[in-house]
C-alpha cells in the first residue's frame, strides 16, 4: 500500500529571535539556519521515516532541486514531484526561547502544481491507497474527488486554516486532521463541532495536551509525552505522518496516535523541520 500525498515543499529559513516579532518591531535576530520543510514535505518524511511507501505529489522552482535530492534521500518518491517556472516555497520562521513559532510563508511553486501531475500520479494508486493533503497547495478539491472515485481513502489536514478550503472537500474525506484553534474556527464556520461533521474519523491536535480522535465510538483521548520543546515547527505535520503510517500497517487509530505522539514529542526536543523528523527505531527507542 501507499501514501500519496499533494504536498508542500518549502526551504524553511528559521530565525532564532529573543522574542515574537510585534508589530512595526524591528528585531535582530541570534541564529539563523535553512531547512528542507513545508506542511506536505514534513509529512512525506514522518511517514517515509515511519516506514510507509510514500509518494510525494508537488512541484518546485529550478532553485529547489536540492528539496527533491533531499526527500530522495529519507525515502520518499520523487517521481511525481514537477519543475516549473516559478521559484520553490519560501517560509521565514521566527522562533523564541521557549521554542514557540510564528511563520510568514511565500507559496511559491506549491500553487503551481499542474493539474496533469496529479492525474499522471493517481493513475498509480490502487484502491485502499491513502492520499493526504495540506491546504499550502492548490487542487485539493480536484485531488479528493478523484481519489474517492478511485477508492483511496482520503485525509485532510486543515492547515494554514481557510474555512472554504475545508468545507469544499468535507464530503469526500473519511479523516481530518485539525489543531485546537482550527476546530473552533472550524465549528465557527459550519456550527459542527468536530464529533458531528461530516467525517468519519476526525483527530484533534491539542500540543503538550495530546490529541483527541472523534471516531464512530466518541472522543478517545491520547496523552502528550512531557518534554522540554526546543522548536515546535512541524511537529503537528509530524504527528500526521506517523498517524497515517501506523493505520497503511493496520494499526488501531489510538495506537497510531500514541506513536505519532511519541514521534512529535521527540522532534520538538530538536532544532530544524524535515531535516530532523525521527525515524521509527528512534521513536520506539525514545522515553520522555
């Protein structure tokens, strides 16, 4: 079986600050570093590095070519991944001392992604097959209703959060991935809360409170592993690449949950997005 993911792919340039920008602050900042990222990137690597087949569907400027070698390398397929004309993702990351983030983000070549890349992709998928998808790319409601007609179970994680994006593909996912504030905005928009939308299987990220999964047999709470976060970047992508690794090998959704939890918890004791996602012997070796 296979993940197929409509993903993401950026160079995080991360900047270590001694606090948030505030507005019309000029600020200086302590560190600087450039890391392989994206939402879609993060969690083909989570996955990969999970121990799933990953196929990453998406697109990069000719100046993100090192992004592709780099997913080569941590397993993921490539093959489906287009060069075009506009420049790769760019995301400028501010990180504090406590290891909280805030993210300004040039979408780049991932709004760019042609249309036949993804048919061309799909035409590979077999029926059980996952696809997932992130909302830093475009044809998301083109790509779920042709999945579905090719019997792919289809999950969705909501983030950056636009309210029409979500509900245009609702109908057609079977799960959903959305953080704390994402469920409220979400609610907010449909009057559902998360255990009576339209989906079978909903997950709700919580940070160092855990995840809770709105399945067929109610809310089931998943605790956070407690540790000292360094930078949060992506660990939610993290989470959801573990989580969908676990269920391609037939796990249990808790049990899923409780991995991917530990995967999360370990990469936030660490700096960078990707390039620093903790492969499956780390995580089951990992102790908080």
């Amino acid at each position: 079986m296979t993940i197929w993911n409509l993903g993401s792919i950026n160079a995080d340039f991360i900047y270590q600050v001694p606090h948030l920008p505030r507005p019309g602050e000029t600020l200086g900042s302590i560190g600087r570093q450039v890391f392989l990222g994206g939402k879609g990137t993060n969690m083909s690597v989570a996955a990969a590095r999970a121990g799933a087949h990953v196929c990453h569907i998406g697109a990069v400027g000719q100046d993100g070519r090192w992004a592709v070698d780099r997913l080569m390398e941590y397993g993921v397929d490539t093959r489906h991944i287009a060069e075009v004309e506009t420049e790769t993702c760019q995301a400028m990351i501010f990180v504090d001392p406590r290891g909280e983030n805030s993210i300004v983000l040039h979408p780049g070549a991932n709004m760019e992604i042609p249309p036949a890349v993804l048919e061309q992709a799909l035409t590979h998928a077999e029926t059980g097959d996952w696809l997932i998808m992130q909302n830093e790319t475009g044809l998301q409601a083109e790509a779920a209703v042709l999945a579905k007609k090719m019997g792919l179970k289809v999950a969705y994680a909501a983030a950056p959060f636009d309210a029409q994006k979500v509900q245009a593909v609702l109908d057609d996912l079977d799960l959903l991935f959305l953080n704390a504030v994402e469920a409220e905005q979400l609610q907010h928009a449909t009057g559902c809360s998360p255990g009576a939308l339209p989906v079978k299987n909903v997950i709700v990220t919580e940070g160092g409170d855990g995840a809770t999964w709105f399945g067929p047999d109610g809310p089931v709470h998943v605790a956070a592993l407690p540790v000292t976060p360094v930078d949060t970047t992506g660990a939610g992508d993290t989470f959801t690449g573990y989580v969908l690794a676990g269920l391609e090998r037939g796990m249990p959704m808790q049990q899923a949950m409780s991995l991917a939890g530990k995967a999360a918890a370990l990469m936030v004791t660490r700096q960078g997005t990707a390039d620093v996602i903790p492969d499956l012997a780390e995580v089951q070796a990992f102790r908080a």
